[in-house]
C-alpha cells in the first residue's frame, strides 16, 4: 500500500494552459526578457515548459515581458514544483481560484523559484540576460551588468511607462493595470534561503573566473553552469558531478535544497488554489 489517488472528471473544467492564454504577449520590443514554451497541461508535458532567450522560442510559445513576469513565474513554478510520477502523469493542471491573485508572497516565491530553476535556459550569449537578480557588489562581479531590470523589478524600481490593458493589477488597486510592483518584493523564509544560496552560487563563479580569458560578467545561471560542467561530444552539458571545482558542487547542492524546499511550499498553495485537484 502506498497511498491512495482521486480521479476527477476535467469536463467542465479550464486548463491552465487557457487560463495562462490572457497574459500572452507577442509583440515584438525592446523590453523582452525571454519566452516560455506552451506545451500540454499535465505533468507529462512539464519537461516542455522551459525559459529561453526571446529569439529561442519554441513552435508554441509567449514572450516574457515586465507586465507578464508575474503571471508567468506563477505559470513556470505551478508546473515544476511537483516531480512528475507514473501516478500523477496524466493529471491535469487547472485555472485557480480567485485567492492567489492577492497573496503577494506567493507571487514572490514562485518568481525565487523561476530564477534559479534548471529550466531556466537564460544564456547571455544569445542576447542580454536581464535575469541577474544581484548588483555586481552582491556577487563581486569585475564588470557593471548590461542590464539591472531584475534586481530593479525585486526593489519596485520598474518605472510605470507601458501598461497592457488587458493585465490586472495584483500589487496596487489604484494602479490601472500592471503586474509591476512599485514596492519591494517581500518572499518567505524558503524563498530568502534560494536567494542567498543563488547568491553565493553567482558570486563563486565570479571570484573564481574574473581573471580569466573566458570571464563573462553577465553570465546567466545556465552560462555558469555550463563553464563548471562542460559539455560531452554531443553537445550536452555534463552532470554536475563531472565538474572539477569542488566548492561549485557544494554550492550547487545547496542551492538544489533550497528549491526543492521553497517548492514544496509553493505546492501547498497549488492545492490550496485548485491549481491541481488532490
């Protein structure tokens, strides 16, 4: 005996994938920060929902752009925080309820959680990373950033200049229509601890690489994954445990712990939203 499963009847029901389908954006403009591919929604299509480069994006996809970031960390943390398994593998992920658009917290965790999670494919060398949730003096960094957008976003710094009217406002009933907070996020004890463990990871690499020929101040975190590990003849990137620096390891296994402890307090609330129905 290892438990027991409900089956539920998704007739009536909307997906998230028609849900996530208001905050879709793909316009063409100079603020985009990335794209998300749109696969399915249940858990066998997880694998499918990564974060790439704007001009990466897969077949089925939206841009990633300040007014969205929101909605779509939700989205992205929603569909990664639970380990698919032979037992859930056809369950099908949901539009909430109404209660998640005013816990603030939880927009703030599943945002910890996109930034540092291994289907965030972010790679400076296919365009400007805006992902550096960090100042250069946070992670001794030799080079100012190319851009500062996600460390401004994380203060409430983001200047109010493009709304969508289609978007809602989550942070400020007075604001007309923007997912961008105007004051700093506030995230859970699980969300601070992936943060300093991000930290920590950023400011290793750049300690150790900034006197090197390959040194790239504006490496994202697949870029400094990608310098520890390499890659094999294939070109896929090496398991972490091919890596030579023992510290990076280290660093990395904490970081690891902290994701999987701030998801599953992001799983309480994908319950508690009707995200997935238990």
């Amino acid at each position: 005996m290892i438990g027991t499963k409900a089956f539920h009847s998704y007739t009536e029901s909307t997906f998230i994938t028609d849900w996530y389908r208001q905050y879709h954006t793909r316009k063409i403009s100079d603020e985009n920060l990335g794209a998300i591919g749109l696969y399915g929604s249940d858990f066998q299509h997880n694998n499918f929902i990564r974060i790439t480069n704007p001009n990466q994006h897969p077949n089925r996809w939206t841009f990633i752009a300040p007014n969205n970031l929101i909605p779509t960390s939700i989205y992205f943390s929603v569909r990664h925080c639970i380990k698919a398994t032979w037992i859930n593998d056809r369950d099908q992920f949901l539009a909430p309820n109404k209660k998640w658009e005013k816990d603030t917290e939880f927009h703030s965790d599943c945002l910890a959680f996109m930034l540092f999670h291994g289907q965030n494919r972010i790679t400076s060398k296919e365009g400007i990373n805006h992902f550096i949730p960090f100042s250069e003096k946070d992670i001794d960094a030799a080079e100012a950033f190319k851009s500062h957008f996600m460390q401004d976003f994380l203060q409430g710094k983001i200047k109010q200049d493009s709304k969508s009217a289609d978007s809602k406002s989550l942070f400020n009933d007075e604001l007309e229509s923007t997912f961008i907070p105007t004051k700093p996020l506030e995230f859970s004890d699980e969300a601070k601890e992936v943060l300093q463990a991000g930290k920590e990871f950023f400011k290793h690499y750049h300690e150790q690489a900034k006197d090197k020929e390959n040194y790239n101040p504006n490496a994202a975190l697949y870029d400094i994954k990608a310098h520890f590990q390499g890659f094999n003849d294939k070109g896929k990137m090496n398991p972490p445990q091919k890596a030579d620096d023992e510290a990076y390891k280290e660093k990395l296994g904490i970081l690891n712990y902290a994701l999987k402890n701030l998801a599953k307090k992001i799983e309480v609330k994908v319950y508690e939203y009707e995200f997935l129905l238990e």
